[in-house]
C-alpha cells in the first residue's frame, strides 16, 4: 500500500520507520533539508522535499495511488489543510496529529467526523491515558488491557532480589499450574526477544507477561511485586496532561495532590478540584513538597513541558521516600537515559502519538493494537476467522510465524491462557506478542490484513 506521511519530526519518522518494515510503499514529505536528508540516510522510503499542503507537492508524492495519508507536523493547520487535500484526491483513510482541544475536545466545533478525517490525534490526550495506565498498577512499566479488560499484557522490570531472577523460562513455566501467565517477551540491554525454555531471566530484565485480570494479584507475588496500590499520587504540572491525570485519580477516590507553579493556573484548578489539594510551588521545591507528605507518595507524575524539570523533580521524590515516579520527556536521548537513573517510567509524547497511529493502522480481523518499548514490537488482538487454515488443531502443531508468541485467548466469555494442547477455534479472540518483522506475517497468517 502506498502510504504519504507529511511530517519527519520524531512521529513521522518513527511511523515511516515501522509502515517501512511491514513492507508498505512510503512516501516522507517533509520541507526541512536536514530532517529530510536523516530519512533518506537511514529509512528505506522515497523522502520529497516539500509542502505537504501543497497539491503539486502531493502529487508528486503519488497520491493517486495513496491508501492511507497521514500528516504529522508540528503545525495543526498545516496538517488539516494536508489530510483536507488528500480527502480531495479521494484518499480513503487520513490522519492528522493536532494539539489544540479546538478540535478534539468537547463540543469541538470542527471535529473529525466534521472535517472528513478518519483520526485525529492529540498527543497530550495519548500521553495522559498512558501515564494513567501505568500508574495505575504498581511496579509496572507497561500496561495495556485487552478483551474488555479480562487479559492484560504488563511489562515489570526484574530486580537482583526478584524471585525469579536467575530462573530459566522452563523453571518459571512449573509455576504456571499456581500462576496462569506467558512470558510473551524480555527485553534485556536495549533488545527485546521472545524467549525459549533455555533462557534465564536475569536481574535488569524487563519482562512482559500476559495474563488475567483476575490473576494479577497472584503474579505480583510470584515476581515479589508489592501488591500495594495507587491511594496517593503527586502530579507535578497542571497543565492538560496533568489535570486529566488528576481527574481520573480523584474519580477512583485516590489522594491526589496537584503542584503547578503558574498561581492564575492554579486557582482555576483549585475550583474545578474535586478533592484535589492544590499547591502554587515549583515543582522543585523539596521543603513544600516534604511539607505535603511526598515522601509517602505511592506515585508521582511529572507532566510540565520542562523535560530536564521533570527529570529532576522525579529523582528527588524518589531520593525523599516516593514509591514509583513516572515523567513525560520527549528528547529521544532522554527516552533511553531516563529508566537507567532510576525513574520507573517515561513517557514521550511523540511515541504516544506514533503508537496510536499504528494502532489505527491494524484492519480487519484485528480487534485491539498496543505499541510497546518504544514501539520496538506490538500487541494484538486478534479473532480467528472462520477460514482458518489451522483451526481446531493443538497450538503446538501450527507453524506459527517466527517472532510471535500467542499469550492468552478468549473463547465466549471465557479467558484462559493457552497450552501446546490448547485449539484455536472460529470466533476466539487471542492476544499475539508480535516483534516488528513478525507483524505482518502475523496478520497475513489469520488472514486479517
């Protein structure tokens, strides 16, 4: 499929990147000549220097033959009047990334649906949810739901005291009779891998396991995960991503205190807090934030646009007693520096923004779509057609495609994590770790792309 991505910022290229490793026919238009010359030296797609809002330049870009549009620049205008073209050369899927709520908020009066746009995307909008998922469960570093909530797939790092530190895949899978759950991957020095009987698990892993929801609890304590849960949460910044997080803290009764050093800013938050308490100070400073208790934070979340602030002020709750500390940052040098200093987790607003547009990208058969580790593999879940080739057969006997691993099922209201015996019959619904070169095998083998 021919796919034009307007845009080679971080999203655009991160989405080129990945629709370029399915096999996709890409098309990076993009005006800057330095950000278009590190496309062309390190992706295999056509780069066109150029307007994206200008029919000559779209054409050039094949249009005519375009499947899927999206226009990711760091210009909300320029990315509507792009996909508002694309719409006029009939186009069949579009996606633009804006950032003013003039568009995705309540009551927007120039919506999606309105413009003629299959998605828009706000990116503070998918950093929020992605925060709130993971502070949502204790210790974890990745989080997504599947099958209405009943399956989750949970990435949690490995500690040199963990339990399982040191165990071989075989050893831990003894367990699964007392704790049903696939280790689905590990991710170990940068690289992430499916992992056989024979590997270990060692200290520094991270580990992605696919489970039930209703055997959460008894994984945590397997893994020596602390089954605590999220009562108190600090948010530093009080701006859109921060005051969402807020909100759904406060709607789930949680103690939330809110640190915004704008004062103006902050009386308005003070009256649309619920329960909120609202502190004017910067997010820096160690005696109020001692003053209000941060040292028995359960979490805290750094949201202010500062990347270096929110660094800091993550390690210093930790240093003061906070339990777990996420921050947004969105320097790619940052995404990879951040988890080795002790922060538990990072969010980038541009990988948030590339996830959710890879997630809109899965078709068909393919239910539900979650990015992981950078967007260095994905979830997917997936209903098995009724032309399956290898339906009704023991999962052991089916050439499933390298560099996948079926993590859990769903067979009427029933989630259950399957066996080498286990079938996959017409109508089930399964979760699929796949690795980036895997995804496409793993959509044309049930037949779903």
């Amino acid at each position: 499929m021919r796919v034009i991505v307007v845009g080679a910022g971080e999203v655009g290229f991160h989405t080129a990147e990945r629709l370029a490793l399915e096999g996709h026919d890409v098309v990076v238009v993009e005006h800057s000549r330095q950000a278009l010359r590190s496309v062309e030296e390190r992706l295999n797609v056509m780069a066109l220097e150029g307007n994206g809002a200008e029919a000559r330049v779209l054409e050039e870009a094949g249009i005519g033959e375009c499947g899927l549009f999206i226009a990711v620049t760091d210009v909300d205008e320029v990315n509507l009047v792009a996909c508002l073209l694309a719409k006029e050369y009939g186009v069949p899927v579009k996606i633009a990334r804006v950032r003013s709520v003039a568009y995705t908020g309540r009551g927007a009066v120039l919506n999606a649906e309105k413009l003629g746009i299959e998605l828009l995307i706000n990116p503070l909008e998918a950093v929020a949810q992605d925060l709130i998922n993971i502070a949502s469960h204790a210790a974890a570093v990745e989080v997504a739901e599947f099958a209405g909530g009943r399956i989750l797939f949970v990435g949690y790092p490995i500690t040199p005291d963990s339990p399982v530190a040191g165990l071989t895949l075989a050893e831990i899978g003894e367990l699964r009779t007392m704790y049903p759950f696939v280790v689905a991957a590990i991710t170990r020095h940068g690289r992430t891998l499916i992992p056989r009987g024979d590997d270990r698990v060692e200290p520094d892993d991270h580990v992605f396991l696919v489970m039930r929801q209703k055997d959460l609890a008894a994984v945590r304590y397997m893994f020596g995960l602390e089954k605590r849960q999220t009562r108190r949460i600090f948010v530093f910044g009080g701006g859109s991503v921060g005051q969402r997080v807020a909100e759904h803290f406060e709607h789930k009764r949680a103690e939330v205190t809110l640190v915004e050093p704008d004062r103006d800013r902050c009386e308005e938050l003070a009256r649309r807090a619920n329960r909120a308490t609202v502190i004017n100070a910067d997010i820096t400073e160690v005696d109020v934030l001692l003053s209000e208790g941060i040292g028995k934070a359960d979490v805290v979340v750094a949201t202010t646009p500062n990347e270096e602030k929110n660094i800091l002020a993550s390690l210093l709750a930790k240093r003061h007693g906070a339990r777990r500390a996420l921050c947004v940052v969105d320097r790619p040098a940052y995404v990879g520096l951040v988890p080795s200093l002790g922060i538990d987790a990072c969010i980038s607003p541009r990988l948030s923004t590339a996830s959710a547009i890879l997630k809109y990208v899965r078709r068909g058969g393919v239910l539900n779509v979650a990015t992981v580790e950078e967007n260095q593999a994905e979830v997917l879940e997936l209903r098995i057609p009724e032309a399956f080739a290898w339906a009704r057969r023991p999962l052991r006997e089916i050439p499933f495609p390298d560099g996948a691993i079926v993590g859990a099922a769903l067979r009427g209201d029933r989630a259950f994590i399957p066996t080498g015996d286990t079938t996959l019959d017409p109508g089930d619904r399964i979760v699929v770790f796949a690795l980036p070169e895997a995804v496409v095998a793993v959509e044309d083998f049930f037949g779903t792309s």
